[in-house]
C-alpha cells in the first residue's frame, strides 16, 4: 500500500491571493501512472482572514463531468491544509487527466506559487501539460491554463484504493449548481437573502398575510368585522382605529347599568351633563365644518400638484409656507403642519421613473409617519416623485421620512392661512 500527495515535494510556503473584484474558481490537474484511489481532497490556507472556499470538488478534466465534491469545505482558523476524507475511496483511471478544483467569493483567499517553483511530482503522478486552471465565478469549471502558477489544492492516492472510476454526477441528482441554488447560505447563493429559493419567501408571506386575514370561529364578532373590513379596504387604518374606540366606549357612555343612561349623561357624582353634551355637539359642528373647509382646499391642493404644470405653481394662497428642509435617506422634522409637500430630488438606487397620466410614479420610494417629538405613529408609504401629505385628522405635530439608500428630497410645511 502506497499513499502519496501530488504536492509532498512541496507543502509548505504557500501565498495567498490578492483581494480581486470578481469571483474566482481555481484547479490543480493531475495523473496517476499506477492504479489507485482517491481518498480525499485538500486544499492550503495560506494567511488567517482571508475567505475560505466556497467549494472543493473533483472534475474528470478529459471528460469534464464533476466525480465527486466536499460536503462541506474543512476550514480553521490556522495556517496548513485543510483536508476533506472521501466518504468511500473513488477509484482513479491510469493515464485519464483529473482535477481538483475550489471556488472562492470576492476578496481573493486562494493559495498559490510561481510555475517557476513547481516541485518533483511523487512516484504514483504522471506530469501534466498544465500546472493549474482558472476562470471566472466562484462555482465555475476552471477551463483556463497555464504553467505561470500552481495553487494548493491537492489529492491524496491511495493504492490500496484502487477500483473503477465512478460515473460522473447527471442532472437526475442534485448537481453542484442547483445545490448551490438551493442553498441558505447568503456566501454560496446570491438570488435571495432570506433563507429560501427565489420568490418562496415572498410567496410565503403574502399567503401568510392573507390566511390571518380570514375570519376564525375563535374571533370575538368586532375582530371579524376588522377583517372583513381589511381584506374589502373598505375603512382606513384610522377610521378602524377610532370605531375599535368607540366600541369599547359606546355602552357604558351611552346606555350605562340604569334606566338614566351612563357616563355620557350623568357624572360621577349624579349630575346630569346634558347641557355639557349640547355644548360638545355645537362644538364638534364647527370643528367639522372647518374640517370639511380644509379637505376643499386640500382637494384644491391635491388636483394642482396632480397637474401638467409644476406641482408647486399657484400653491393656493390658504396655505402659508411656514418651513423646508432638504435632507438624505432620512429626517425627523418636529414642525408641525395641516400640509407637506415633499419632493424626491435624487431617486434612490435601484429606484425609477415611471408615467402615471403625465404624473412621475416612483413606487415605493419611502415612507412617511406622523411624528410628535420622538414617538411616531402609522407608516404610510411614498409612491410619487411629488407627494402631498397630510391627516384628516388635523394638523400633524411633525414628520418622520426614511426613502432608501443615497435618496434625497425636498420637504415644505404648510399651514391654513387663519
């Protein structure tokens, strides 16, 4: 029994690669001249820090069909190889070119020496016209080769090992390429972050959103109206909240445990507030009308910023500018306003145009929620180049914006003229 490496003549005084900017994949071709095995697959990490392989695998380089690939890379924190044990030897052909190959990511990592340094190859190896192969991505079949380098990635042979060499890994399995698809690791799979496939984790969600959206037989009857509502969007978010409220009032305010009505009619103490109430009433029709007055001049505000013309043109003359601001990605804006207007001035990346009706529709592009001092309140989301804010509520006490990285924009804050 004889076990040899290719590189036993030279193991040690290995560089490591520079940091490129692409992704690269790296072989060691080799021959044996006796029949034997291989046994495992290695490879050298030359510094500590530098990025391990993302895969090491065994290629039949006349052929090209891949044999056999580590499970998973060995790798520590220390200089020297690093060695993978085959679960079972996989028999070797004499005189057939094999190679062993590794992927590495961006940032370099790969061991290597000059061609001029190439060692005596041990008895069981025969020379091959090339020291090593290379080629682009980190999951690639090195297809390119010289004599200028040489990289540690090894094999270990062994005699006692010898037998037929296996077929190479078809379609019907799952290859390197659809395992490295599949994957949940973020360093061997670029398509999704997530932890799953491509669209399953959105997929997932949105049906997940749905299904707690549908009524349950353990719902009281008011959680199954607010579903109902939800999934026909019949109510807002805040008109949902203020009937949550007025459920939870309404029958000790309105009918309370005697034949005198409840709190909304009698106080603590027995006195009947009637008069109070017709006082809130008047109060509260005023306050409606002015309201109803300020959503005709947001109307008014809403159709001339949707507009051919530049949407800040002819701002009515109810409103006064009372302040703007230009800011980056993000801003916390305790001014308050019955009306924003904010402009997105530079898009953030991987954000476009598109035509809605001659209106610049960017969806998407950031959110907004109202802001009194440093608690926010609901999210709402900006899909426009040019969006008008503001609450039916009243006037906002401030304003909190996030768009997405290196977005900027420009913010105005309104006000009714008195």
């Amino acid at each position: 029994m004889t076990i040899q490496h290719k590189y036993d003549n030279g193991l040690t005084g290995w560089g490591s690669g520079p940091s490129p900017t692409i992704a690269y994949s790296y072989g060691t071709p080799f021959k044996v001249n006796t029949a034997c095995g291989v046994t495992s697959l290695s490879w050298y990490r030359a510094a500590t820090g530098t990025p391990a392989p993302l895969s090491l695998r065994l290629y039949n380089r006349d052929t090209g069909g891949l044999l056999t690939q580590a499970a998973s890379v060995p790798d520590s924190a220390s200089v020297g190889w690093k060695v993978y044990t085959l679960p079972a030897p996989l028999g070797l052909t004499v005189g057939t070119e094999y190679m062993v190959t590794a992927g590495f990511a961006l940032g370099g990592g790969e061991p290597f020496k000059v061609g001029t340094s190439f060692p005596t190859l041990p008895s069981l190896f025969s020379a091959t016209t090339n020291y090593r192969y290379y080629t682009e991505g980190s999951n690639t079949y090195p297809a390119t080769g010289d004599t200028s380098y040489f990289y540690g990635l090894d094999v270990e042979v062994d005699t006692a090992a010898a037998g037929t060499e296996p077929p190479p890994i078809t379609s019907g399995e799952v290859g390197a390429e659809l395992a490295d698809w599949l994957s949940s690791d973020s360093e061997v799979q670029t398509h999704e972050t997530d932890g799953l496939p491509y669209l399953t984790k959105v997929v997932a969600d949105s049906i997940q959103t749905t299904v707690e959206n549908i009524p349950q037989a353990t719902d009281t009857p008011w959680t199954e109206v607010l579903k109902l509502w939800k999934i026909a969007g019949a109510l807002t978010d805040v008109e949902i909240a203020a009937w949550n409220l007025f459920t939870q009032r309404a029958p000790n305010q309105l009918t309370g445990g005697g034949f005198g009505g409840g709190t909304a009619f009698y106080s603590s103490d027995g006195r009947q507030v009637a008069q109070s109430a017709a006082n809130a009433y008047d109060q509260t029709t005023a306050i409606l009308a002015a309201v109803a007055d300020l959503q005709g001049q947001l109307n008014d505000l809403t159709a001339l910023v949707s507009s051919p013309r530049e949407p800040l043109a002819g701002f009515p003359t109810e409103f006064d500018l009372v302040d703007s601001f230009t800011f980056t990605e993000c801003l916390a804006w305790n001014v308050a306003a019955d009306v924003y207007v904010l402009h997105v001035t530079t898009l953030p990346r991987g954000k476009a145009l598109s035509d809605v009706c001659g209106i610049n529709q960017v969806a998407r592009v950031g959110w907004w929620a109202p802001l009194a001092d440093t608690l926010p309140s609901e999210r709402h989301f900006l899909d426009f180049e040019y969006n008008l804010i503001y609450s039916a509520a009243g006037r906002l006490p401030g304003i909190l914006v996030e768009l997405g990285d290196d977005g900027q924009a420009t913010i105005e804050a309104y006000v009714s003229s008195p």
